[in-house]
C-alpha cells in the first residue's frame, strides 16, 4: 500500500532563496505550458511536449527532467479539471462558474508545489540531509527533520518522487512510499461497530466514546475567532487571521490521527474486524438544528473514515462499510425500530422490550451485528490507496 510522508526542510537562507526562485520559475514555466494547451487542446504529456519542450528549457532554463515535470503537472491539472468538471464540482455545464473554470487557461501559483524525481533529488538518511536540484544549481548538504516513525518509514520504503512545498514560511518535501501490507485476517473472532456522530465523534460498540463536546466549543470559539477578525478587516487582523489560517483543520487532523489509531489497535490486539457506516451523504442524512449544521458540515468524517481504513489495512484488521439507515432507531436486543425509541439525542429506550442504553452505544452495535453479517455473506475489506503522514 501506498503512503505519503511529509519531512520538514531546514535550508539556509541562502538555500531557501535558491529553492524559492526555482519554484517560480517552474510554475511561471508551467503556466506558460498550460495556456499552449488550451490553446492547441494538447492535453496530453507527449502532444504537449512537442509544443512546449524546447521553449522551457531555453526560455526558462530548465534542466531535462525539470522540463518534463512541469509539462506532465500541467497535463495533470487538466485532467483534474475535467474530473471535476464532470462530478458537478464547478455547478452544471453553462453556469457562469462551470463556463468559467473550462473557458480559460489553467494558472500555477508562484508557490506550487514542484515534483522531484531521484535524478533531481537524493536523500541521505544518516546525515539527515538531501541533495536537490535547482536554478541555481544543486544544493547539498541540506537538513531535513522529523519524527523517528516518519523518518523510518522514509529510509526503509521511499519509493518513486517527491513533491517540494512552501507551506506557511516553511518549506517541506513530500515523499511517497510503498509498505507491505500486513497478512489479512480472513477469520475475525468478530467485529468492532463505530458510530459517527456530532456530540460523540466516534462511539465503539466496546463503549468507548471519544466526545466532541469539547472538541466543538473550542472550534466555536475559532469560527468567532475568525469572524471578528474578518469585519475588523485592518492590517494587523489580516495578519493575525493568516497566522491562525489552518489551525482548526490541522486540529480535526490530529484528532481523527489519534482515534482511528485507538481504534484500530483495539480491533487488532482483540483479532477482530472494524464495522464503520457508510458516510456517503452523511450531511444530508443528519437532521439537526441551525447551530449545529456549521459544526456537521465542517468536520471531516472521511477523514476520519480513511484514517481508519489505511491504518487497519496497514495492521492486516478488515474493514467493512454497512448502511447505517435506521441504525440509530433500531433496538440492538429486540431490533424492533420506531422513532419513539429515542426520546433524546443521548438516550434510547426500547418500547417493546424496555432495553435502555446511551443511542451512540446502541447504534453501533447494530453496526457491529450489520458488519458481521456483511462479512458472512462476503464482503471484503477497502482502503484508500494513498494518505498522508503528519
């Protein structure tokens, strides 16, 4: 399976002015490129090479292999766009933002990110160093950091290129690797039920709960955050909103990092399954009050649902996705389902048998008994092919 790792440069400031002027002068070359493309309809890297090869290595002066990289991201960006085009990303074909996405050039910021094969860049893993190529010429000897696991997982399994980015004032290489994947377990002893939600992140059919309460005021307390600073509108609130920029997606990463590992291991030291709901339309589903729609629509349960898909598949722990229609109405003794089961947000009641349990806690366990009926009748595990290490 594959991962992505993201290490941390630590240039100079002579190293870091080198690497920023060849990231412009990459994409102000890609750019370039891509406006030959929409205007020969050359959307392919070969067709398009023919066009645009020579004029960036003499009008740029780009190396062979650089060259060839910002033809190829071009072409990628384009084909990007016509995926997106065709989901509905951009509204319906004829809308203003649908015929402006398709009717002009496709334009590179000046700080893209740059892809780096290994004739452009060497890694030595001992000395923590990298040797990379740029417009001014190779630079060595220049530092990386970060943690040991991450740098492990670099030395032992790094495979194919790499991605130089400038992100927030720092700059960091992005790395892909291949990891073997782990034996599956083709006999779980039975399946672990995660229920999603907003009050309870992630409830496990083990009861353990991983509450948001906390989670969501602190996010609460960013949106306002963000909006004071945007009606101030002056010079120091700008700068303080670009300083806080991310933050709150950098958080609901970490978390959804550290439940999906907590579940994932206790599904694999107890040699069961993983039994998570299917997310898709997950926000249409949910019916909640106006305070609370902010708060479903901003996090990110694919996030999360992918972290515990990779990480399972990477420990060999299956995974299957069940309909979670009704999961939370559904007595998990009787199965006797009816609205007036959940008289509250925290609380089930059976009406027929009396069952009474905390509704996330009941929930996933109908989870857990649709999961294990799944595998039964033969479904298999997924996991997503490419995710990033932090």
């Amino acid at each position: 399976m594959k991962l992505v790792v993201r290490v941390k440069l630590l240039p100079t400031p002579v190293q870091a002015a080198a690497l920023e002027a060849t990231l412009h002068t990459c994409n102000q070359a890609a750019t370039w490129a891509a406006s030959v493309a929409f205007e020969k309809e050359a959307r392919r890297p070969l067709e398009l090479r023919k066009h645009t090869y020579a004029e960036i290595r003499f009008r740029w002066g780009l190396g062979a292999q650089a060259a060839q990289h910002a033809i190829k991201k071009t072409c990628d960006a384009y084909t990007a766009l016509k995926a997106n085009l065709r989901n509905g990303r951009y509204g319906r074909p004829g809308s203003r933002r649908h015929t402006r996405a398709s009717g002009k050039p496709v334009v590179f910021r000046p700080q893209a990110a740059q892809p780096y094969d290994d004739r452009m860049l060497s890694w030595q893993h001992e000395q923590q160093t990298v040797s990379i190529w740029t417009t001014a010429g190779r630079l060595k000897n220049v530092a990386f950091t970060g943690q040991a696991e991450q740098l492990e997982v670099l030395a032992a399994h790094r495979r194919g290129e790499s991605d130089l980015v400038f992100q927030g004032g720092k700059w960091f290489l992005i790395a892909t690797c291949e990891i073997a994947e782990a034996a599956p377990n083709t006999h779980p002893a039975g399946f672990l039920g995660v229920d999603l939600g907003v009050v309870n992140i992630a409830v496990t059919s083990d009861g353990e709960r991983h509450c948001g309460r906390r989670i969501n005021r602190k996010r609460e307390q960013d949106r306002k955050l963000r909006s004071e600073l945007q009606k101030k509108n002056t010079k120091s609130a700008r700068r303080r909103a670009k300083r806080h920029a991310g933050k709150e997606a950098r958080r609901a990463k970490d978390i959804n990092h550290k439940i999906s590992k907590r579940i994932v291991a206790e599904a694999e030291r107890t040699g069961r399954g993983i039994a998570l709901e299917t997310l898709t339309g997950i926000r249409e589903r949910a019916r909640l009050r106006k305070p609370q729609r902010t708060t479903l629509h901003s996090w990110p349960f694919a996030q999360l649902g992918a972290f515990i898909a990779y990480k399972a598949k990477r420990a060999g722990v299956p995974v299957v996705y069940v309909d979670p229609a009704y999961t939370s109405q559904e007595c998990s003794k009787c199965h006797h389902t009816a609205r007036g089961n959940r008289p509250s947000q925290a609380v089930f009641s059976c009406r027929v048998c009396g069952f009474v349990d905390h509704a996330d806690h009941n929930a996933s366990h109908n989870i857990r008994q649709r999961g294990w009926m799944a595998w039964v009748w033969g479904a298999r595990s997924t996991a997503p092919e490419l995710t990033l290490i932090t």
